[in-house]
C-alpha cells in the first residue's frame, strides 16, 4: 500500500472527518482523524504497519510501544514484523497484582520507539515520554501516523526528542483537494486553524469576577501567597493571623477543625480579613449533588456562603455541582480541584479535562484551578489547557522540593510560580517555622518577585 493509498482508504472508511470536534487539548478543530476503527479494516491496518516499518527499520531503538488505544494495534504489528519486543503503559494506573504500570519485559535503559496515530501539539507526547522515563525506559523518538501539528517537529525538540511522521496534514488535503473529496472553502478552514496553533490568541476571554478581584488584591498587598491556617482552637487561629495576616492575599480556611467553634468566630475572622486586606477561601472540598451541596454551602452551623468568597469543588459528582453551590447567590465562586499533590490520588488526565469541560461551560462560576505538578513543564502544559482567564492556585510548595512521611509531595516556590502558578499555597511550611512571621514575609516575597519577572517575560 501507498501513502496515497492508505490517505483514500481513510476517507472511504469515514477515518478523515470535517464539521466542528473538541480535540484532547481542548482545542476545537474543523476536521478530525479518527483511525481506531482501522482495526476493523485487517488490509488498512497491515499496509500502515508496513508503511512504517519502512519508515523506522533502520532506527536505533531496543523495544517499540504505542500509545494506548488508536496506537497499540499498529504498534503490535510493527513488533511483529521487525521481531522487536513490545511494551505498553497502562492508563490507569494499576491499583492490583504486581502493580506494574509498564507490561511487557525490558531492561532498565531500554531505548524505546514511541508509535502514535498523529500529533497536534506535543504535550501529551511529552508526557507520555516522561511516564516511560520514571519507569527506567529511554524515549528519543516518536514516529506518528500523521502530523496534524503546525510546530509539533519543534516542540518536541526543545524537550529533547526527534519526531518521525508517516505523512503531514498538508499531504492529505492536497492529495483530497485534487481527487475532489474537500472542498476549497474546507482547505481554507484547516489552513486557519493549522496557522492558528502557533499564533497567540489575542481574543478577549471571559474572566470570573471574582478571579478579577483575586488578582487585584494580589497587586494591591504585592502578595500572591495563600496561607493554608490548619489550627484546631480559635487562639492559635487569631495569634497566627496577628503575625503573619499582612503578608498573605487570600486565608485558606477548615472552619470544621475547629475545635472551639462559636457564634464570635466569623465575626472576629471577617474583621481581620478586613483590616488586613485578604480574602476567604474555605478549602471545604464539596463533592455532593446539587440539593446537598447547597444546603452545605449555606445552611448549618458554619453557613459557609455567608462569610468566604471562594471554596472548593470536586467534579465527582458531575458539573451540575457548581449550579448546585452557586445558582442564585453573587459573590461567590469555586476553585476546581483538578490535581492533586498527594503521591497515589486518584485525579487521572480524563478526570482534568472533565474539570476543564466543565468551566467552559460555566465561567461565572468557576475562578480558577487547583492542581500541582512535578516540574515547570510539567506546570506549564497543565495550564496551557486552561479554557479561560483562570488562576492556579499551587499546594504542595516549599522552600525545597521533595515529600513527606503522608505522601505530600513539593515543589520549590520559584518552579510553581515559573511554571505559571498564580498562587501558592503554604501551611506547615509557615505553622511550624520557629518565627511563622518571618517565614511568611520569606514565601511572600520570593513568590512575589518570580511571578513579577514571569510577568515581564
């Protein structure tokens, strides 16, 4: 088979795609390849794997993997026919047996040729990559069925790793546009797109207004530190806040830890955040249905709603948690969690887009994202998937990285800020410090000036 040949077999199997379609990236396309169902085509499925065996037989690599699902398949054949040994990652990870998260043998240091069936943008490649490099495996190459990327060759590069393709974008519509399968009015369209990959986007997006309000009060205390006040009475409470309240934008609150909880508290709690200048953020973790949450959220002994700006959201329970919790009342809005900096949580790639899905839809609501991540890239790529104008709000951050004895892991105040953090959140890192005031005037002003200089670049 050629690669005209196979081109044509995409379109007579409905493969090739035009309309309107939500890629993994949150980006949506005007056309959309769908080659899964090619395993149901054995002649279509054998002449890609030999079209890349060609491609790759004289590259340098120990075992051959492909990216789950569309991938796999393909990946197996290629195996086969080149006699090299096969592996795979799991997508979940596996929480049972031998626990492996690579199946297949292979030595540490393995070179692995990495098959997918097409890139966009390359991060989803790079994270693939650095899952298999955890695991002891070396990734160099990645070889794509088609590249629908407008600078994916680039991208990887400054990772580190070389992309190989089997055929780009402009192959295919040239070679539909001269059989008369797309029409000049659908080239034009994917030229845009394809173009709008590496432009900017200069439109105006919606921002929450209570992101706004965050944000002002960020550059107003020259301050973008959050601090976690996990304390059990009302006096630690207050003395911390006596200390350290002028140093923070935002107090993150467990009003329920209280151990002596009373009808003076809030009150003495919203006269600090006055006379200090911060905002409310009770880190209640709502993730009930709608009826429950909102009765949560402003009813009980600590009628939540009556006192903090922001709380957080778990999309558990599906999106209709935010109408739920903020249909009806002004002046108030979630943070998403949409990671976790706990060492085994459960929050995988599907649960984050959902979360993301989920603020698109409703802006109004949601003011930002609460999610950690193991290096400035790794930071980088989670919030370039944001939908909007919303803020990351960063757990897990020391003065060092590293992890503790329950799993938290930590990342240095400059790597999240630099990644694109907006926000760090601190608690033991102040709570137990010898002089809480002056390590709170220590995470303030380090995380002050690194999101200054990122700003400016």
């Amino acid at each position: 088979m050629t690669k005209e040949q196979f081109v044509l077999e995409l379109a007579r199997i409905g493969a090739i795609k035009f309309g309107s379609f939500t890629l993994k990236s949150g980006l949506v396309s005007p056309f959309y390849f769908d080659l899964r169902d090619m395993i149901s085509f054995p002649a279509i499925l054998e002449g890609v794997a030999d079209l890349l065996v060609v491609k790759i037989k004289d590259m340098d690599f120990d075992v051959i993997t492909g990216i789950p699902y569309t991938a796999l398949p393909i990946a197996s054949l290629v195996a086969s026919k080149l006699q090299k040994p096969l592996i795979y990652m799991r997508k979940e990870e596996k929480a049972y047996g031998t626990g492996n998260n690579v199946i297949g043998k292979f030595a540490k240091g393995a070179k692995c040729l990495v098959i997918d069936d097409l890139i966009t943008t390359g991060s989803s490649k790079i994270e693939t990559a650095e899952g298999y490099e955890k695991e002891g495996v070396v990734v160099k190459d990645f070889v794509v069925v088609i590249d629908r990327s407008a600078n994916g060759t680039e991208e990887l590069a400054k990772q580190g790793y070389t992309l190989h393709s089997l055929i780009s974008l402009d192959e295919i519509v040239e070679l539909l546009q001269s059989k008369g399968l797309i029409s000049e009015e659908k080239v034009q369209e994917v030229e845009e797109f394809t173009a709008s990959l590496i432009k900017p986007d200069n439109k105006e997006k919606y921002i929450n207004p209570l992101t706004q309000k965050l944000l002002d009060r960020m550059q107003e205390k020259k301050s973008n530190l959050v601090l976690s006040l996990d304390v059990t009475t009302q006096k630690e409470f207050f003395d911390l806040l006596d200390k350290v309240g002028n140093q923070i934008v935002m107090l993150k609150t467990h009003v329920d830890i209280i151990d002596d909880f009373n009808d003076s508290f809030i009150p003495k709690l919203l006269y600090y955040a006055e006379q200090q200048n911060f905002l409310i953020f009770e880190d209640r973790k709502f993730a009930d249905i709608g009826n429950t949450v909102r009765h949560q959220f402003r009813n009980g002994i600590y009628k939540i709603a009556d006192w903090a700006e922001f709380v957080t959201v778990h999309m558990v329970a599906g999106e209709l948690i935010l109408k739920g919790l903020f249909e009806g009342i002004e002046g108030h809005a979630g943070f998403v969690l949409a990671r976790m900096s706990s060492k085994g949580n459960l929050l995988n790639e599907t649960y984050t887009r959902k979360c993301f899905e989920a603020a698109k839809k409703y802006p109004y609501w949601v003011a930002g994202f609460i999610g950690h991540g193991s290096s400035v890239e790794d930071i980088k790529r989670f919030k370039a998937k944001f939908p909007g104008n919303e803020v990351l709000m960063m757990p897990g951050v020391k003065k060092e990285s590293g992890s503790d004895a329950m799993g938290q892991q930590y990342i240095t105040i400059e790597d999240a800020i630099n990644g694109g953090a907006d926000c760090i959140i601190v608690g033991r890192g102040i709570l137990k410090a010898e002089d809480p005031k002056a390590e709170a005037k220590l995470y303030r002003e380090r995380a002050w000036k690194a999101y200054e200089v990122r700003k400016k670049i």
